[in-house]
C-alpha cells in the first residue's frame, strides 16, 4: 500500500464547542504564537527507519498473512524471522552507523524489527547532519520541537533511509468525552436513566415515539457493557494480553479501577494481571492535557477488564503527547511483552502533513501484521472534523487511517433491562435547544460523533476492493461509544475519586481490541488473530458482523456544554449534523456494523 501524493492542510483536532472534554480545567494549553529557541546542547533523539526489503514486499507479505483466503493466512513471523526476511543488511546498518557517529550522534541500537535504529546527539548536530533549524514551536496547543522543513541527508546514505523522524514530532490527543451535565435526582423527571427509557422527561415535546426517547444514561455497568456484545459467563480471555498504549501513568489507576469494579459487579483486577510500561524517561513537553491522558487510561483499562476479565492488562505509557506513534513501534519490537493485541485510543491531530512519519509509521504497523500484532485505533469524536477550528475541509485520523490497524468506529446503543440492546445507532449526534415550544436545532449542531471517511495518503487495501473511491475507508467497525449512552468509570482527581458515564471512540477501542482477547482465549492453543479488518471483510454478512442502520432516537438532557445556560436540550441521534450518517451496508461511521453473533468464532475460525 502506497502513499498517495495528495497532500491536504492539517486539520486540529480540538474539540469543538458542543463536545465537552472530561477534565478542561485541568488542561495547560500553551497560547499560540511564535517559536523558542532550541539550545545548540539540547539533546534530541532522532529515528532513522532503515531501507530494508522492498516496501511493496513486505507490505504484499503483511496483507497475505493477514486475508483468510491466501495460502500464507496466519503463516506470522518472529522477530528473529522478521528481522532476518525484511531487516535492513548488515552493510547497511553498518554505513548509516557510521555515518551517524561522524555527524556527532551517539547510537542507541537497531530494534527488534530490524528497521528503526535511534540516534542521540545535541541540536546543533541534528541542525547541522538534517540540514533543518529546529525551534520549540506551539502546535494545536502544545509546545513541542519543530523543524523548519523535511530532513536532508547526504547522498552517501539517503539510499540507506527510508524516513527520519523525531523532529517535528506529532500531537496526539485522548479520544474520550462525557457528557457535559451529570443528571442526578432534580425535579419534573430530572433523573439518568440506568437503562434506556426508565427516564424520560414527559414535560418537554415528545420528538419520537414512545421507548425512542430517554433520559441520558447514568452509566452502564459490566453486565450492561457484557450484554451489548452478547459475552457469556466462559467469556474471559484467560491466557491473553491486552497491550493498552496510552500517554503518562497515574499512580492510583489500579484501585481506582478496582473501586468502580466493586460498583459495576465487575471481578477485581488483580495487581499480578495488571503491568505498566515505559521506554522513555520523564518529559518537559507542555500543553498535553495530563488530566485527560489519566482519565483516558482508567477509561481504557476499566473497558478492557470489563470485558475480557481474566486477560493480563500492560499499560505501556509514552512520556507525552507526542511520543504515542514512538511508544506503538516500541511495543512492537519489543519481543518481551509476547503482544498480539494493542489498544489505541488516541489520534495524531489530522491526517498528518508529513510523509516521514506516515512512511515510518505506516512500515511498523505492517511489521505488526507480520508479527502477528492485531492493532485496534479509534476513529475520532469529531465527525468528519469539517467543525474543528482551522480545518481545511473533511480528514480522518491517524493511525486509524493505516490500513495495518482494524480504526474503530462508534454506535449510540440503547440497553434495555435485559441487559441487550433495544437499538444501536452510528454515534453521530446534533443538538437542538427548546425554544417557544419547539426544538430549534443549535448551529453548529455537532455534540460529538464517530470519525470516519477516506484517507487522504493511503491507497484501498484489497480487503476494501468493494467499497467505493480509490483510498482507504475507515472505520472497520464500530463499538459504543456516546457518552450519553456511556460506560461508568471511575478515576481520581486532585486526590478526589469521581464517576463519570464516558464515551467516545476510546471506549469502543478497548473495547473490540478486548473481544479479540476473549475470542483467542476461547480458541487456545495460540491462535492469534492478527490484523483483524481483512477477516471482517472476507467474513461480512456471516454474522460476524451485524449492520447498524439509522434509528429515530433522541436523549433529553439539562446542558450539552459548559458555553450554554441549563436548560432543556435533546440529542438527535445519528442526527447527520455534518456529512456522516450510518446507512445500510458499510458506512464512514459505523464500517461493517457492529460485533454480531458470530463475530468471537469467526475471528479465530
């Protein structure tokens, strides 16, 4: 799969006024404006992804190990195979080596995967052997080092490099949203629902019909979240890991998560099942929303362990906010964690304007494929991101846009008090406000949705030969993932524990990465899945995955956003406030569907 030449404008992914973030007051985002200098003695780590095998080789090997109808189906490498098959030569490693200890860099190792060797040096070599200025520069509110243009290299060894990275490193941000007003015990039918319809306050106008319209939900619990997916008692992932990538770690994640387990009649987390991991020391980035980053880890593990309670859990946490594509290639050449499941919740802003890091990216992520290594990355909470302040149009995130990762997608599901869904619905939601008597729709209309729609850089993987265009459509497929149809979790704030229903796509992230723990524990004997889209598509209409079509649904709410007075406010949804709306068959919203009755068995089968 190659990148394609178009290039458009990076979008920001701030979250636009109606979606309200789960911890704003606690964010320090650092004021537009002019760049710092860098020190010439600052030290900078740069990494060079190698030219190993032809890239059209290796990528033709990760698509056939991955289509359940090639004779190499499942046919995964070790890193030792991988290294051997597809590394960079020894005569190569050694001529970039050498080179880079001429130009003042000390070199830190090759990893596991053959391809990425890390360099160290000072400013003032990066400046001089790239040929770039580099500044401390604030992008999309966070202060980070930027070069001033693509990196050279001298002709001795630009043959030998297939990208450099490290610096102008990626913003990521955390993809998890609650709603902005928690609706406790009021008046006039003022209460959350514990299931869809309990509550609905009967003295608004009455949009839909009877059982389509509710009060938001207080928050799922386990048995709710198990339902959905139709898990039974034997359903656990015993045997399996669940490699959850995520920035900063806070230090109480574990009994808080435990605390919230006792409320949602969810076993315990042991602490010999539950690891944290980091390959890089403490960072001065500014401007990452620490607070968010530790809410989306207790999101991430607390889902995880929900569904797949017996599986060991390894956080791996990167040291900021741009250092998550970084964290991802560490895992994956790190032969110590055996990972064959990696959870993502989090997108690099836009669909990035850089070809050095989408080629580097993009080669680890095939290398996963080959290892085996199925990587599950949420599709965004924006829409089609055509709201974000200073978009250029429509984009779609990255990594969810790599066709070496299943992007998930998002659903507004309604669970009834069997603990099944009465419905699901694409996660797209607009907001209208009660006024003389009538919903009057909010401009812009956006509360939060699914991202979703056609990459701007990679070309249609083979596995998508029958969807329209010429790019790579994302999502996949879809989990829950509005926020007022949310998950309870629970995380602790300035020393405070507080509970929150939360969604976004980075509930339905660890979610489907957790289904596939179950489904190869269910299977044993080392059946790893892998790269999971291209068995989704060959298994389409089987059950593997049920259709989500659209639903006439709305939820009352007393507030959508810290901008707007209290009031009376409904949520359309899947209400179509920008260009994304689920229809039959695949759509930007919800893929393939949702996971269906087979979708555990057909996964490993």
């Amino acid at each position: 799969m190659r990148l394609a030449r178009t290039v458009l404008a990076v979008t920001s992914g701030a979250i636009i006024a109606l979606l309200v973030a789960v911890s704003p007051a606690h964010a320090t985002p650092i004021p537009p404006g002019g760049g710092g200098a860098v020190a010439p003695d600052q030290t900078i780590t740069v990494t060079l992804t190698l030219t190993g095998a032809d890239p059209s080789v290796v990528q033709a090997y990760a698509a056939a190990v991955a289509d359940p109808s090639s004779a190499n189906f499942g046919r995964h490498l070790t890193h030792q195979q991988l290294r051997d098959r597809f590394g960079a030569g020894r005569d190569r490693i050694a001529r970039v080596t050498a080179w880079a200890d001429r130009a003042g860099f000390a070199v830190r190792g090759l990893d596991d995967t053959g391809t990425r060797l890390t360099l160290t040096g000072t400013a003032r070599a990066a400046r001089a052997a790239f040929g770039v200025q580099l500044s401390m520069q604030t992008r999309h509110g966070v202060r980070a080092l930027t070069a001033s243009g693509p990196p050279r290299l001298p002709a001795t060894v630009a043959a030998d490099v297939q990208a450099v990275t490290g610096l102008t490193p990626p913003i990521a941000r955390p993809l998890s949203v609650r709603p902005a007003t928690n609706v406790r015990p009021l008046a006039d039918g003022q209460y959350c629902a514990t299931v869809w319809g309990e509550w609905n306050k009967g003295s608004v106008p009455q949009k839909y019909p009877a059982g389509r319209q509710s009060n938001p939900i207080c928050g799922y619990n386990g048995a709710q979240l198990r339902g959905i997916y139709g898990l039974g008692s034997g359903d656990r992932g015993a045997g399996q890991t669940i490699v959850i990538v995520g920035a900063y770690h806070q230090s109480s994640i574990l009994a808080d998560a435990n605390r919230t387990f006792a409320t949602n009649g969810v076993p315990q987390l042991p602490a010999d099942r539950f690891a944290v991991k980091s390959y890089a020391p403490t960072s001065t980035v500014e401007g990452c929303d620490v607070a968010n980053w530790n809410v989306e880890e207790a999101l991430d593990v607390q889902a995880a362990h929900t569904i797949a309670p017996d599986a060991r859990i390894v956080y791996v946490a990167a040291p900021d906010c741009t250092k998550l594509d970084t964290t991802v290639a560490n895992v994956i050449a790190d032969p110590s964690i055996d990972t064959t499941i990696i959870s993502a919740s989090w997108g690099i802003v836009g669909e990035p304007d850089n070809q050095n890091l989408l080629q580097a990216d993009n080669a680890i992520l095939a290398r996963a494929a080959i290892l085996g290594v199925g990587a599950y990355a949420a599709s965004g909470d924006t829409g089609d991101n055509s709201g974000v302040d200073g978009a250029a149009g429509r984009s779609v995130l990255f990594p969810a846009s790599s066709p070496w990762v299943t992007a998930v997608g998002g659903t507004s599901t309604g669970v009834g008090a069997n603990n099944k869904p009465v419905f699901q619905t694409g996660w797209e939601s607009a907001a209208s406000r009660l006024q003389g008597g009538t919903w009057q729709r909010l401009s812009p209309p956006l509360v939060g949705g699914a991202g979703g729609g056609a990459s701007s850089y990679f070309d249609k993987p083979s596995w998508q030969a029958n969807l329209p265009g010429t790019r790579r459509s994302v999502p996949d497929i879809a989990g829950l993932a509005d926020p007022y149809t949310g998950f309870l979790i629970g995380w602790s704030s300035g020393g405070q524990y507080r509970t929150s229903p939360i969604g976004g796509t980075s509930l339905a992230t660890p979610i489907l990465a957790s289904l596939a723990a179950v489904a190869q524990g269910r299977a044993g004997g080392g059946a790893d899945i892998g790269l999971a889209a291209p068995i989704l598509y060959a298994k389409a209409g089987t059950g593997a995955t049920t259709d989500v079509g659209h639903v006439d649904a709305g939820i009352w709410t007393p507030g959508i956003s810290t901008s707007l007075p209290t009031g009376d406010y409904l949520i359309d949804l899947d209400g179509a406030p920008q260009s994304l709306r689920t229809g039959p068959g695949y759509d930007h919203v919800t893929g393939l569907g949702t996971p269906g009755p087979n979708y555990l068995t057909a996964l490993v089968s």
